[in-house]
C-alpha cells in the first residue's frame, strides 16, 4: 500500500507531488498520456525533436514544474493508464487501473487532479469529420505538429480561440475565420465588474490582446456576434454556416475548432459519492471541497479544474496547497507555505471570474435542430430525447431519460451529451440545472476490456 495516489499529471498533480515527495510520503501519479504535462503541456513522444515547444512566457512556470516532476526519480509515474474505478475499504482507497499499469492499487489517500474538458455543443452537421474541439486541434498542435486541416475556421464563445489561433499562425495554417457569438460590446459589460481586481492577474489579458492584434496584422477576418448555425460537407466538413449582422454566409472550410468553454472531471468524484455542484455559469459538476482541498469525503482531495475550471496557475496553486495538507494529514513534515499558496491562489479570483463571464454565451448558444444528434456514440437526436422526456414525469432526471432512449451509454459515458440533457430537462422544467439530478456514475469509469476485470 502507497501513502498518495494521485490521479492526472496536470499542473495540480504536479504541484502536489512535489510536496508529497518532499514530506517523504511514497507517492504514485496516474495519467491517461504516456508523458506529464496535462492539455496545456500536452507533450510530444520521446523521440520528437520539436524547436520552440511551448516556449511562451506564460508556459515558463509550468515547464519548470514539469521538469522538476519528470527529474524526481521518487515519483511513481505510470502514464498510458486509466482509473476505471475508486472505492473505499475501512481507511484506504482501492483503485481499479486499466492500460499500461492495469490492476489495482492500494493507497491511503488519494487526490482526484483529473482536469477538464471541451465542452461539446450539439449543433446541425457537428458530427461531420473535421468538426472538432479547440481542445483536439490544439491536442494536435502540441502532441503531434500537426495542424487539423486548412481552411480551418474557428467559432464559440471562449477566448481559448485566441490563443489556439495564434498557435495556428505559428505553425503556418490558413485560418478562413474566427466566429464569436460576443459583441465587443457585450465581452465588455461582462468584464466591467471583475476589471479592478483582475489587474493583479494582468498577463493573461496583455496576452488576448497581442493575440487579438497578431490576429488582425495577418488579416484574420474576426466576426463578432457572428452566431453559427451548422456545418455542412458531403462525408466530411466542406462549409460552416453562420449569421452576422442580419445576414446569413457560409464560408469553406476542412476543419473547424469549437470553443463554448470546459466541463470539469467529475466522474470519479461522483462514483464514490463525493459532493458534487453545478459548476456555473458553463455547467457540468464541479467537486466540492474546504480550503484545503478536502473533499467531502475523508481522505480523497481535489485540485485543479476537478473543483471548477480556472486555468493552470490556479491549479498550480491548488495542488500545493492539496499537497501540503495530504502531509499534514499523514503526520508528515509537511511544507510551510500553504497560506502563501492558498493567498496566491484567492488573487486569482477576480481574473477567474471575468474570464468565466466574458466566455458564457449566455443566450446566444448555437440551435440544434430537432434531427441533430444528441448523443453520438448512440445516433440519439434531439427529437428522440424530446418525445422520450414528454413520455415520462416532468420530475424524471437523466437517468431516466437514459434508460428510456440509451443517450450516454456509449463509449463516451454521457460525457458529450449529459451536459446538454441536464440544461434541457431543467428548462422544461423550468428550473434551474442543478435541481436535476446527473447520470448515476458506476464502475467502470472509462470503457476497458473484459479481461481486465476477470480475477
């Protein structure tokens, strides 16, 4: 049995590793990628040689970090493996792992650092080849150099868009547009109240703005309240459909990089029973936890966007202050620096709360029509979820509808489509979407083979 079991190797992860390792607690980190990072320093393979990765002045904290994780010769790492299940027995926790380090490990605490991710918009023709998140184009940028495919048209709601757009540039791609339903008007009042204390967090503003300008000097057309209406193409995307300014255009494109925000990792949390919110205003389910990133339930912690997506510096901070308290509570010597960490951490804050103002779409999401698929992994649309919701009490919750129409039993476990379900049933409720109860989460958390599971 381990003393610390932390699951992702994200800035979070990382950081509290770091102040596992130096209590000298026997420490073991579990990612999904074969090398640490996280998206946000998403690695080539070992044998790339790639010049100029991730070299921007906002990276350099978080390379550092990752160096320091990669050097540490005490940590446990074992990349390529999923944690299908979480469980606890008496005073520990056992883990169920699938991959390169399939089994299960026993650990007397555990620290869910497992990130966030795209949130996905059902939208007419999304499931055409060459729809694809921000998050995969830029998955492919960093991973692989590999630009998703030209023309590439950008659209939604979150700045993110900004910063894969310059990323596009470097690597030399033709970006036809980039389509956000804001005015400028609109980012504006919904910056206006957090301004004045986002001034302590000002890099990630110069940033959007030199973005912006780089934008314009190589003539990106940048529609504002541009607002999309599908995607169209004969077995592959050939043209995305948008609105703006009364008029209805359809530009060409070969791919297309969607951004209307993040949903945190809440599906181990949620199978061990941990307290769960709506995470607002984007959605999804946030996990709960004190101060000190103590969840509701004693001995699991949580750290990074798994408790609400704020970026990588706030996880960074969150991590350290999870890492000290896993010490502290083992008895360990733990670090000294946890208020630092956790005063750092509240600057962030006022920056946090713009960035989440400024990127809600509010009520400028994009329509889906009622032959738009809903649920892709079962061909499940819009129409079908409607007709089966009208069949069954106005009080029934998603795991109702599910059992009726099998939306989220695919390979994804709901994760493209619970998020649209909820807002759905709370609107025909008339409610809001945290009174609706999410999909139940049993084991296994992530598909793996039968094999894996047979003693």
């Amino acid at each position: 049995m381990i003393d610390i079991a932390i699951i992702g190797g994200g800035p979070a992860g990382q950081a509290a590793a770091q102040q596992t390792l130096a209590a000298g607690l026997s420490t073991t980190m579990i990612d999904e990628q074969a090398r640490p990072g996280g998206q946000i320093l998403r690695q080539p393979p070992a044998t790339f040689a790639v010049k100029g990765w991730m070299n921007g002045r906002l990276y350099r904290p978080l390379r550092r970090l990752l160096a320091q994780t990669e050097a540490d010769t005490r940590l446990d790492w074992r990349g390529e493996t999923s944690v299908a299940g979480i469980e606890r027995i008496d005073t520990h926790f056992r883990l169920t792992l699938s991959g390169a380090h399939g089994g299960t490990l026993l650990a007397r605490r555990v620290l869910i650092a497992a990130g966030c991710y795209d949130m996905p918009v059902a939208m007419p023709g999304w499931p055409l080849p060459g729809v694809m998140s921000a998050g995969a184009v830029q998955t492919l940028l960093k991973s692989q150099q590999v630009v998703a495919g030209q023309p590439i048209v950008l659209l939604g709601s979150h700045p993110l868009l900004l910063v894969l757009a310059t990323q596009l540039l470097d690597a030399g791609a033709d970006i036809a547009a980039v389509l956000m339903p804001q005015t400028y008007g609109q980012i504006a009042r919904a910056a206006l109240p957090y301004l004045a204390g986002a001034i302590f967090s000002p890099g990630p503003l110069i940033a959007a703005g030199a973005a912006m300008a780089r934008l314009r000097r190589a003539g990106v057309p940048m529609m504002m309240g541009a607002r999309p209406l599908g995607f169209t193409g004969d077995g592959r995307l050939e043209a995305v459909d948008y609105t703006w300014r009364g008029q209805t255009h359809r530009i060409a494109a070969q791919a297309a990089a969607v951004s209307y925000g993040f949903l945190p990792q809440s599906d181990l949390p949620r199978q061990i029973g941990a307290a769960v919110r709506w995470a607002r205003p984007a959605g999804g389910w946030e996990t709960v936890c004190d101060g000190a990133m103590r969840s509701s339930i004693p001995g699991l912690y949580v750290a990074g966007e798994t408790t609400g997506v704020a970026g990588a510096d706030a996880a960074m901070a969150e991590g350290e202050i999870a890492g000290i308290t896993m010490a502290r509570d083992a008895g360990a010597a733990a670090g000294s620096g946890i208020a630092r960490a956790q005063a750092r951490r509240a600057r962030m804050q006022p920056f946090i709360d713009l960035l989440r103002a400024v990127a809600d779409p509010g009520d400028v999401w994009p329509q889906a029509t009622p032959e738009t698929l809903l649920c892709r992994c079962e061909d499940i649309s819009v129409a079908q979820v409607e007709a089966t919701m009208a069949r069954l009490s106005p009080m029934a919750d998603a795991s109702a509808v599910k059992h009726r129409c099998r939306i989220g039993m695919g390979l994804c476990q709901g994760r493209s489509c619970e998020h649209a379900l909820v807002r759905r049933i709370a609107a025909a409720r008339g409610c809001d979407p945290d009174a609706v109860a999410p999909f139940r989460v049993r084991f296994p958390a992530r598909p793996l083979p039968v094999d894996e599971i047979i003693d």
